[in-house]
C-alpha cells in the first residue's frame, strides 16, 4: 500500500463520515484492505492537517479550513531544532524520528538552490545548488520553516 493511496482513502473517509477518532478510522481503514500502524496513521494525520473537533455529536476527526502547506509548514516547525551550516552545506537539527518529514517539507517546496535532502532520524542534510548560495539558501530554509 503506498502513502498516496492511503492518505487519499483517508482523506475521503474522513471527508465523507462522521470518524470520532483515529481508533475508529483503523477500523475503516481495515475494513477497506488497507493495514496502517498508529504511529503512521498520526504521521499521516500531521502531513494531512486532520484534527479532532468538537461537534454537536460529539467529537470528530475534520479536514483541515486552512490549506494544508500551512498546517504542515506549522508542524514542521515545531520539529526543527537548528538549522546550522557551514562553506558546503547545510544541517537540520530535529526532534528525534522527525528528520524526514522536515527533509520531505523541503523537497516539495521544488527550491531550485535545493538539490535535494538526505534525512536521517534527527538530522537532514541539506545540498545546495550552489556553495556560493549557502547563505541564502540556509535563510530560505528558516524563513520556509517558520511559524505563518
């Protein structure tokens, strides 16, 4: 099961049904042959921007008013512990096991002074286009990571 599908049957579960909680939404999401651990469930919830409100039945799981890029850039954040660099490249510091959704955040943002992201479980290496963009790039990265 790719994290494409899932995330789409999760969008429409919770789009279309009354889901009180994540607990229940495993259960759909069995019922319709897709097998997710927890721990994805909420990763895939933060990348989504899906919350638990509070309604006149209750509580239930809701997708996000805002747009998504600035729940997630939200999230991100919060996980970024430093952004250090130095005459070659650039260093995300973050929490523990949140290293590859921050080198992920980045990658979608297509900069063309990013070649790409290597995350590891608490560390992103960030490789520029350019070492003589360095600079600008680490203050692009802090800007982009910032709360909206």
């Amino acid at each position: 099961m790719n994290k494409t599908h899932r995330q789409r049957k999760i969008r429409e579960l919770v789009g279309n049904r009354e889901v009180s909680g994540q607990h229940e939404l495993l259960g759909l999401l069995e019922q319709a042959g897709i097998q997710v651990a927890q721990a994805t469930l909420s990763r895939d919830f933060a990348e989504l921007g899906i919350v638990r409100k509070r309604s006149t039945l209750g509580y239930r799981l809701v997708l996000p008013e805002e747009s998504t890029e600035d729940i997630i850039k939200g999230l991100v954040g919060m996980e970024v512990l430093l952004v250090a660099s130095n005459e070659t490249s650039i260093i995300i510091r973050t929490l523990p096991g949140r290293a590859h959704g921050v080198g992920s955040f980045l990658d979608r943002l297509e900069s063309p002074d990013i070649l790409g992201t290597i995350a590891g479980d608490d560390t992103v290496l960030v490789i520029p286009a350019s070492v003589m963009k360095i600079s600008a790039v680490k203050s692009y990265i802090q800007k982009s990571l910032s709360q909206p």
